[in-house]
C-alpha cells in the first residue's frame, strides 16, 4: 500500500495490490482504508465470479481488491457519507483502475436502513452473491476521535450492528455469502445477529504476531445454512522479533496473491 500527495487537493492517491489499482482517500478527518480492507477482501473465494456487495465500502478499498483478484467478479459500493462516496466516483474515474470501472456500482445509501426504506435506497433484496463489511469498530464506551465524521465511521453499537448484519443477510441470495471484520469484542453481538440467519459460520481471529492477543476478527457464514460454527487456524500479521514485516501468508493477503478459505 503506498501512498501519494493529490496535488492541489486534501486528498491522498493510495496504491493496493502492488499497484494493480488505486483510491483516492481523503488525508484527514475520515477513515482510510488499509490493512482491514485487504484482509476482509481476502475472505472472498478464488475464482469468484459473482455479484459482490460492498458494505459501507467507502472509498472502495475491499470490493475493488475482491474485483482485482477476481476478474470475473461484479461490485456494488454502498456508502451513505458523500465525502467517502464522492471518493469512491474519483477512484473510479482513475486511468489506474480502468480495467475496473465497467463491473463497479456506487450506490449512496444508509445500510442500517430496513423494510420499504431499505428497498428503496437501493438495497435490493435477494441480490447478492457475496456481501462483505468493515463497519465501525470501537465501542462507544471507547476513546473516540474529535473529528465528528471520523468518530462516526469508527463508533458500533450493538443495535447498530445488528442493522448491518440484517441488510446483509436480506439483500444476500439464499446460500449466498457473508463476511467481516470486527474487533474480538464485538464477537458475542456478532453472533446473536447472525443466529437464524447464516449458518457455517467460520471465525478467523487475527493476531499481530503468534504470541500476542488476537486484533481483528474475520467472520463468515451462509445465508439459510444450518450447519455447525467453526474456528479456523489464525492469521498471524508478523513474524517475530520482526518490525515492518509480515509473515509470508499475511503479505500475500494483502496483496491479492491469495484469498483465505472461510469453512472447513
């Protein structure tokens, strides 16, 4: 991931997959895509060809790392802030990412909305292959930022959550797949979420380093399954004793050279 100035503007151009595509992001006072966005792009299969939801996807970090290990793949961007949206339409616009822009959608909606409203805001039901979220990630009990917007794209609550997991859960195909990345702290609320919804679901904690406390946790299931949960080896960040490395299998998930296997 490697990052440069966009003359004249407060915005950063970011280069992903070892510069197979790019985002404009902007280079303060919102959330900026990185290593999250990479691994949660990682849970979608090899080879996937379908269509692919995009939670909250912001600048479109995670769907346009699922489109560009998956050529096949088709994306829809749903973002309700229009400074991360409007950042999502100029990464789409990028000469980099013209082999993109033809299976990409950005679609400015509210995910935690519900029913008619939902519906209407273009969160169709029974549409996707595959949905996957980023949604905020710290606690409201948590520090939070001063900056009103980036406070917002960081705070969840359990309530909140839930939204999420509802609009996935409606606008995925029966069997289709749905998958995030959250805190370990939110795994309980997660799962009540999830229950009589999906089914296999798969955890994959995320640890900075072997010895060290999981980080991040990346959670699969199936739309309609019943079958039984499952907790999958981890994915470990950094080999140890080493600063600014990753392990072999971390590098290549981030980059796009391989996609990590949700169920058994």
């Amino acid at each position: 991931m490697n990052a440069g100035a966009d003359p004249g503007s407060s915005t950063t151009i970011d280069a992903f997959h070892r510069g197979r595509f790019v985002l404009v992001q902007p280079s303060r006072g919102r959330h900026r895509a990185g290593l999250d966005a990479m691994l949660l792009a990682a849970t979608v299969p090899a080879g996937f060809d379908g269509t692919l939801a995009d939670l909250g996807a912001g600048a479109g970090a995670a769907a346009l790392a699922v489109l560009s290990r998956c050529p096949d793949a088709r994306a829809t961007l749903f973002e309700n802030d229009p400074v991360m949206a409007n950042c999502a339409r100029q990464t789409m616009q990028r000469a980099e990412n013209a082999s993109l822009q033809p299976r990409v959608r950005i679609v400015a909606a509210d995910v935690t909305l519900d029913g008619r409203a939902r519906e209407a805001a273009g969160l169709e039901s029974g549409r996707f292959d595959q949905v996957i979220a980023n949604p905020p990630f710290n606690d409201a009990r948590d520090r939070q930022s001063p900056n009103a917007a980036r406070a917002a794209a960081h705070v969840i609550d359990a309530s909140t959550m839930l939204a999420w997991i509802k609009t996935a859960s409606a606008i995925a195909r029966p069997g289709g797949r749905f998958s995030m990345i959250a805190r370990p702290s939110m795994l309980a609320d997660i799962l009540a979420g999830m229950e009589r919804r999906f089914g296999a679901i798969a955890i994959r904690p995320v640890h900075p380093r072997a010895d060290e406390a999981a980080i991040r946790i990346l959670v699969s299931g199936v739309k309609g399954s019943r079958a039984r949960l499952a907790l999958l080896p981890a994915v470990v960040l950094h080999p140890d004793g080493a600063l600014g490395q990753f392990t072999p299998q971390a590098d290549a998930l981030i980059n796009g050279e391989a996609a990590l296997l949700m169920a058994l």
